[in-house]
C-alpha cells in the first residue's frame, strides 16, 4: 500500500459521495482513509448505503475527527455554501477535489446572487481551478483545489465551447432544453422527488432560474470574449441517473451540421471519454448510464441555418463523481482513465 | 337504450383504441355495439386487453362481420394508410371520428412524402374536418369525418395558435423541444420500447423528421398566413403516458410574457379542458394523466425577448381518444364534456 | 343541489384524501363542501395536488373552521392515532367513513401493541362496523362509523375469507407473500420512498412486523373460529399504485384448486368489483389500475395438497378511498358501483 | 497482450452476452477476439449495442467465420436448444462456459420434458458441471464444459443448499416466491414486456411451470438426499436488473431462525460474493445491481416453527454473465475476484 494515495470524502453520505467511493474502491492507485458526515458520524458505511457494505471502507467520522496528516487528497462532496470552510481549514499540504458550487463561479457577486450567501474565502477562489477535465487538463495537473463543474455545465459546455471558440454557432441565441434524472436532486427529502410524485411523468423545474445557468454563462463568454445570456429550461425525468442535453443552435452563415458534426469529431478525437453518436444511432442515457462517458450529436434542423446539438452523460459520474475522479487522476500524474474504464451499463 | 348512440371501434386491439373503449364504456349515451381487430377476430376483448374484462363488450370481430346498418358513429383507432380504405367502405350514415394520420394532411403531396403512400380517396379528404376540438369546432359540429390531430400537433397548436394568431410570436423561429411517454409508440412489437430499453433513460428518435411537423407547420402556416416551417424534436420518456411540450419563442418587439400568459388565459378561458397552470406550479405531465385536460404555461426566458412556452397532455387522452370522444360530442349535440369529467389520477 | 349528499374530507392533503376527492367529483350524488388539512390550511387545494385544479373545490381548512351542521357525511383520511379524538368531536348526525386504522382492531390491546398508542374513544370502536364491503354490507349500510380495512387486509381477506369460510383451505398454515406500489408508504417523506431509493429495484420491509397482520388474523380468526396466526411478508415494488398478493395454502385433504377456484367465483359471481382472472390471464396490477376492482386467481402447486392464491387491487381506490366510496354508497342506499364505475387505466 | 487468455461470445447480440462483454473489457486478463451473432453478422457491436461503442471490440460475424483456433475460451449466450450443437462443433481445446439451460439438468428426460425438445448430446452432459460457483468450484475448475445455472436456481441454492443440506428446513414443504426484472425474459419481442405493459404495475408469468423449478429441484435432491418438488411462483417486477427471492420454509423441530442465520453466515464468510444482510438492513436488489454479489436474509415468521429466508442478485451478474465470468476464472486459476470488483450501483 505504501505507493497508494490516500484520499478522504468529506460528506460520504450523498449520492455524489457515495458514487465517488463506488468509483475509488476499484481505482488501483487509492486507498480510502477517511469518510466525513457530520450527521452519520459514528455509523459504519453500510448503515447510510447498504449497497457499500463489504467493501473494508472506514466508519464514518466528523471531519474534525479526521487526522488529515496522513491524508494527500480530498473529494468534497457537501452542499453548496458549506465547503468553502471546511476546505479552508484542510492543512495546506492537501490537495482538494471539490463537487460542491462554491468555487465554480468566479465571480463573488454572481455567486452570491445566485446561491444567496456570501463566498467568504476568496483567498481559496483565486487558486481554485475550473475542473472541465478535456478543457482545463493543464491547470487542473498543477491545481491544489479543484472545482468540478455541475453536471449540466458538464454536459453542456462539453458540446458547446469548441463550437462557439471557432465561431460555429451564434453564442448569443443559444437555446439549452435541459432534462436530468432524479437523482441530480440529492438524497435531501422532498416531495417532488419522492416516487410516487416523479415517477411515470415529468415535469419542469427551475425554469429560466436554475445556478447552473450562470455557470454556463460564465464558461461560453470566456469562449465568445463577450457576455453571453442562454436560455436554460431544465425537466426532471423518470430515471435516477442521466442527463439529456437538447441544445437548440443558430448556425453563423453559410455553414452546415456536417460541418459542426466535423469539429467536435475532430476536437475530441483523442479523448477517452468523449465521442460522436455512432452514424445511425440518436444519443440515449442508457447508452453512458454509470460511466464517465459523455456521447454528442449533431443534427440539422428543419429551420434553414440552424443546427440540433445533443449530448448525453451519466450526472453522477461525468457530471459529477467521475470528473472528480479524472481530474484526482491529472492532478496525480496518472492515466486519465483510471478507475473510470468501467463500460456503460445496458439495461 | 332506446335514445344511445350505436358506435363501433375499427382498430380496437391498439392503445387510441383500448382507451377509447375506457372512457367510452362510462359515457352515458354510447351504446358499443361493435368492437374489430382483424388479426385478434374472434376473441373476447379481456383477451387481449385483461383490463377491460367484465364491461360487457361485445367480442372482436372482422370488419366485414359488422353490420353497420345500426350503427351511428365510428371510431377508427387503425394504423395510418390502412384507414383510408376501410373508412371508404362504410355506409354513407354512418359518422366517422378517424384517430390515423390519414386525413390530417390537407395536402396529398405531402402525405405521400412524409407517409410514403398514396392518398387515394380524395373525396374522403374533400369533407374531412381537422379534430382539434377547441379550433375547428363548428366545423367539428357538422362534419361527416374528423380526422383528429395527432398527440403532439394538438398539444404544441393548443398552445401556440393563439398566439401566432393574433401575431405574439414569430412563427418562424419556433423551437419545439417534445418530450413524449412510451405508448405514444404504440402496441406494435420494437426493440426500443421494451421496459428494459425504454427504462431509466431518455433518448431522441425522429429528430427533425417526426411525421408530425408537418401537421403542426400545416396548422400554424394558416395562423401566420405564410408557409411556417418549425423545428421539432421528439424525445422518448420513461413514462407510459404523457407529453411534455416545451417551445422556445421570440416573441414580436416590445411583448413580454405576461401578455402571452394572459392572451392564452383569456382565450381559452371558458374551454372546460385548457388551463394555465397556477401560480407557482409549473406544468407536469403527472397532473394531467388519465384525463382530457392541457395544462399550459408561460416563462420569461433570460435572452430578453424570448418565451418559454409549455403544455402538457395525456397522449392517450387528449392526445387521442379523449378528444376523439370530444369531437363526437360535438358531432352529436351532447356537452362536450360528457364521458370526459374524470379527474386525472395523481398518483 | 338539493338532493345532493354533503360531505367533507378530513386529512384531504395526503393520498387517499386526495384520490378519494378524484373520484368524488364524479360521484353524481355527492357535493363536497369541506376539505380539511391542518398544516395546509388557507391553501387551494390545488397548490396541495395541482391534479385537482379547476374542480371548483373549496379551499383547505382548519377542522375547527369547519360548519359541520350542514354536513352529512365525512370521509377521514388522517394518520392513525390522530383519527379518534377527531371523529369524536363531529356532531352525532354525521355518518363517517374512516380511512384511518383507529378503528379496525376490535381488541384495544392489539390496538396498542402493534400502534403503540392508547385507543381512548372506546364508545366509538364499540358503534364501528369493520368495512370490508362485500362481507359486512349490511352492517355497513346501517352504520355510524365505518372503519374501512387496510390495503392488504382488503386484498386478503377477500381472496382467503370464503376459503377460510368453508374450510377448503388450512388457516394455520397461510404464507401471505405481498408486495405493494410506493403509494401504500403515504405521502410523508422517507429516504426509502425517494425516487432514487425506491425505483430500478425491490426491497421487503416490516417483515412479519407489518400492522396489517393483526388485522387479517382478526378476521380470519372469526371465519376460522379459532385463533390464526398468518405470516404476512410485504415487499416494496418500483410501481406507484397496485398491490399484488401471493397466498401459498394447504388445501384441506382431497381437495383440488379447482374447487376452490369455483368457491371464489360462485361466491364472487353477482359483486361488481370483484372477479376471477380470465383463462390464460395470470392477475396483474395493471389490470386494475385505477378503478375499485379486484381480480382473484387460483392457480396448482408443484407440491401436491398445496394451492397458490392470488389477489390484485389498486391501494388507493379498492384498497382505501374507493372502498370508502363504496361504503358511502352502501350507507346512503345509493347503488354500489356508483362513482365507482371507472375501467381500470392501461397502459 | 501474449498472456491474455483469448476469448470468444457466442451469441453476443443478447443480454447476457452483452453484460459478459461490459465485464470483459474491465477483465485485465481477457482479450476479445470475436463475437458471434447470426442475424446480426457483419455489424460493428455498437449498432446492436450503442453502450458498447468506442471499446475496440470485434465486429460481429457468423460462427463459421470464427478461427477458433486462436481461441481459448468461449461464453456461449446462445438461447436454449440451439447451444448444444454449436458447442459440438468447437474444437476439443476449447474450455466453455455456457450459459444457456442445455446442461443445466442432468436427466435427458426432464430436460425433454420441460424445453420441448431433445437433449442430443449425452457426450457434452457427460463431461458438463453445473457452474454454481461456490458449490460446485473445484469440479469447475478443471471442467471443459460449465453450465452455468439460471439465475433463479443461482439466487434459491444459494439461499437454500446449506441450509438443507445441513438439514435445517424441511425441504418437502418450500415455499419460493420468486421475483424477477424485466430483463430476465431476454431481448426478444414480446408484448408484456413493452415498457407501456410491464412498467408501473406487477404480474405472475409461469406460475408452477417455470423451467427454473425442475433445476432448482435438481440441486435440492442432491442435498436432501431425496426427490424433492419445490413451490416455485414467478412474478415479473418492473425494473430491468434484479431478482428478489423470499422463500417460506419449515424448520426442523427445535431449531430458530438466528440458527438458519448463522449456519449461512459461516457457510458463506470465506465468500467474496456471498454476504448477509447487515442487522437493521433488509434486502432489496438495489444493493447489488451491477455487481456479482449476493446479499442474504434470515427472519423470523409470527407462525412457530416457521422462517422467511430472502436472497437477493443481480439476475444479469451473478445470475448470468458474472458467474460465468466467476467460473472463467476458477478454470483459468486466476483470482476468483478478477474482472468483478465492481461494487454495485446506487442509485
């Protein structure tokens, strides 16, 4: 074990942090010395999920029980708002990969209006690296605190920045049709997500009015070098995990989907976890579900000049744990596909 | 008995047609007298659908078994292509409700295109009347043949007639972003609609090549008074029922949603099955089901001068045999309301 | 309006409040003019269940806001424990139908044990009619206070009582097998109802712990003349409504399936709700779907001397409001069936 | 790749061979060289199987377009009936592991009886051994020919051989009532697995006829000591992964269910797959989806002398491809672990 790079979870009792862990215990470089949950301290594993027992995890413990001498990273995985202060107060010498909003929005003011508290360690916030793995792979290696993107920033900037940096699209008319899985909502109690209310329909939520909005923003102005509004209408579906990214696009003049079809191919062609819908197949959640894939497609509209734009993933793996993982792996010089070679799971 | 109305289903093996017979068989003035399915002849309906068991209905039979002598109305649930022959074959009496897509199309040249076969009894087209009930009603009222929209033309034109109409949107940039539950797919054996393909996951099919743009763009070119072509994505949903619309709009210079809110409430404010819905609630597909009932909403969106439009249906009900049953009320004189009062069922 | 009966609903913001208002809308003899939710009050009730919009339902109350003089009839919807001191408030005149479990144990000790809560109101339980309508339809029509049975209970005992009855069937050795929708657990929140809990997959829970044990016992123990002792197994099942019941019985010495299959029938034969699987139909929940139906099989074992029996009904409606329904009817000598005549929703 | 043990699917285009590709490609000591599929010779994987995009993997081909010379394993996922000849043809060097019901039974005349046709070659039954892998290992490790059981069988003997073979239930009086995901009854088109059929609601299929019984049968006589005959009543859940077994059992006189409990407990503790419930846990099949694992429990029934004994797998893992992959790696003298690492998949 003695080459092994011992990691903690702080907040092990949400699904990011539960699937970060189903990722890391088959990852060959990790040994997993702590878990957090302020809540469930003192609880063995499988009293909090079941579907983790066996496994040889630690209890769970308070973070302020945590000897973090011992500790070379930590994946952060509490609500927004929370995490700014518990990773300011991690010794220095400790790398962090934080799933939480709180270092995504560069932006203090945008944060706040958005998230409706303060971001009080801006010291934390100008070291924090934006962790799109294919778009920031280089930051992200020298990074001492990663913030990974939500899950629909992921999934929608993935598709969308290398159209808008060459200038295929128009950024300014981006039309974003969002639908996830329940299980983007969190394992917190509420009466939308129960079973009974989610299930067999979908609804809409947040229209207009949802914080990963702000996120995108934030990413396509750095690409279009001017301030970008999107229109952003997320839906909850009956599913647990996916996420399905519908953008409606307006092509600049004279091009054609074979041609943006053409540019994403080609811009990620060397990216393990990205690749283009196979000829003949429309994009599905099945087709990534559990794995850190992200599938796109590219199809032409009936509306002369404007182009349909579709990426899939899997919202707790490359929207979120997987990520996570991928970027622990840039950030330790390993291959970027460790522990994260597990195949889509179908049906 | 003596003053009900005698109908028969054409087609009574498929959902439209199982769910007429549901809310058929609690209509106070339908007398079934006639129920076929050519390749299920022969067999008691709880054979091929257990559910309707004990409803006293009479067995399946072949079409040419039916004496159509005393029969008044006929609802035709049969697949499109094949209803045209079969509707040209009944008595002249006889009222015909067609829920195929073979008389939607005003124009032969575009059914041929986009249903790859001929339409041949142009007579029959010459006296169809287009179903959607709250549009063509007085039309409907007098018509020997509807031909009832299909499920996603008469959710997106609920919605969006009344403002092209009266000019509040541009109908030539209509983002029409279509979310439908599985039945919609119909009885018909296919890979992709088995449960373990179909479930936990969201995928596009049809993607700007759903045979019901057509219609829809058929529908809107009259409101706006100029051809209208529109983009249309259909996705398919892990729900049996439903159907979510969401259109993305620019609305005219110096409008705001509110107008449009408001325009639709006031026009569809004495309809018995269109609603907007409330304050604080944004539409799903769940507060709908089982019932004939639209439930409509309107959103600002963030690029200023852009609506986001939503409507949300049962495509078995309204989407189908709801308005079906609708159109015949209207046919024959009862309130339109008749046999349709079920209240959705949540959960 | 005049000779509409008036009722009022207490506990109108949980499941069975809120499907026995969807089916009482439609109840042409019933005019509700009270709903009752303490937590909700001041509300329309369509910020409670947007389902239930545009129903012209008067909004939600207090109890003690409430006029109960012009009230005939109230159907109570509350929590255990919480129903008793409730009912014994309203004025003698009204005839109420409980949904709650206050009143199904006839035996206070029982009571207490499995609810963990004293029942006061014994005057109350000493006027209560258990109401399991097809074998307590005369008590019922003349009673004050119907306790209407459980979910399970109802499905059991109609499937096992004319069994027991007759003595076809050992009442020593029943193995109930049950497995029910997540509706059954309520509308309160619960991890394990979580959508991302619950769906994609089946868990037991309460095994042989489950209060509805006491229940069947009691009334098998009267059809049996002696003290039964059942096991009752329930399981969780990914389905919102729908409860399916497996009963593994030793069949008296010489007796075969088919006698008892023809015991149920002819018992069964002139109830509208209840009835036999067709030949070559296996009972299914989706069979049922939606409407007050039950539909019963009875099916060889492998092991000679041993039958299988099966049940299915909709939790909501035969299995709570629907029942309660049917006990109103009973109560006010309207027809059974009235308001209840809906056919079952499939898909 | 010189020390990769070079394997082939037989019959690729099916769940179970699928789930044995999403395993294999994880597995580092298996290298893929080809993949068979009749009907779908000639395609590249990812048009029978998108999930299976991007990994590498062989086209799809006959099997006479196979050189099985190179080969030194198969997995053969071919249906019932048809396995038996394609594996006579294979060259003798060959090791298989079918996963087909060919060789499961080891009477010709049951296997006649209940698969409707003939089991012709008695040479390969000779030599096959029943792949439960923890009850069969050291004959699998050097078979050439494993039949894997089915993924009942698999779930029930588990649960059950110790526990009769220590004789602690009476196995005359077993009561197993079997619960199964959709995804068990395979990729073939049937229309009570559509999603619109099978999901939202539960069914029985087979009833006492299920040809899983005569197997479980099989290995329950060995253990007995005696001809035994099994209650065995499938039901059909709606989720694709996943199976649920409760068994209802008699215990011998004297004995309680912490000792059933204990007696599995021990039998299994060297098991890396096998485990039991943790206290205060139930079972439920969420906790194993995806993974090989099997999760047991033992709990008391409220009638004397009686227990509820409950397994719990993923029917497509442990129940299929990742026993056969299990087996594979008990022939191949490789860690019985390898390639099954995974840790299952919640939510």
């Amino acid at each position: 074990m003695a080459n092994k790079i011992k990691i903690a979870v702080i907040g092990a009792s949400g699904y990011t942090g539960s699937d970060l862990i189903r990722l890391a215990v088959r990852h060959p470089k990790i040994e997993i010395v702590a878990l957090t949950a302020n809540t469930h301290a003192g609880k063995p594993m499988h009293e909090v999920f079941p579907h983790l027992a066996n496994l040889g995890l630690p209890d769970l413990v308070k973070n302020d029980e945590v000897d973090w001498s011992g500790i070379d990273a930590v994946f952060c995985g509490l609500p927004h708002a929370t995490s700014q202060d518990v990773i300011a107060s991690l010794p220095d010498h400790i790398r962090v990969i934080d799933m939480s909003a709180d270092f995504r929005l560069r932006d203090a003011q945008t944060y706040k209006q958005w998230y409706g508290v303060e971001r009080t360690r801006h010291d934390l916030m100008q070291r924090a690296v934006y962790g799109l793995s294919e778009h920031y792979r280089d930051d992200i290696k020298d990074a001492s605190l990663v913030a990974c993107p939500g899950c629909y920033p992921t999934a929608v900037l993935t598709l969308l920045l290398p159209l808008v940096k060459y200038g295929l699209i128009d950024p300014d008319q981006l039309i974003i049709d969002a639908k996830s899985g329940v299980s983007g909502a969190g394992r917190g109690l509420k009466q939308n997500t129960l079973f009974s209310e989610a299930g067999e329909g979908m609804s809409a939520y947040a229209v207009a009015a949802h914080r990963h909005a702000p996120e995108i923003e934030q990413e396509l102005s750095i690409a279009a070098r001017h301030d970008v509004l999107v229109n952003f209408t997320p839906h909850l579906v009956p599913m647990a995990r996916g996420e399905f990214i519908t953008v409606h696009a307006k092509m600049k003049t004279g091009l054609n989907p074979i041609v943006c079809h053409n540019t994403l191919s080609t811009y990620y062609q060397s990216e393990p976890f990205i690749f283009m819908a196979p000829q003949g197949t429309l994009p599905a959640t099945q087709y990534v579900r559990g794995s850190n894939k992200v599938m796109l497609g590219v199809y032409a509209d009936r509306i002369p000049g404007r182009v349909i734009l579709m990426a899939v993933l899997d919202n707790l793996v490359k929207g979120s744990a997987g990520q996570a993982l991928q970027n622990f792996n840039l950030m330790f010089s390993l291959d970027e596909t460790t522990g994260l070679e597990q195949a889509p799971m179908f049906p």
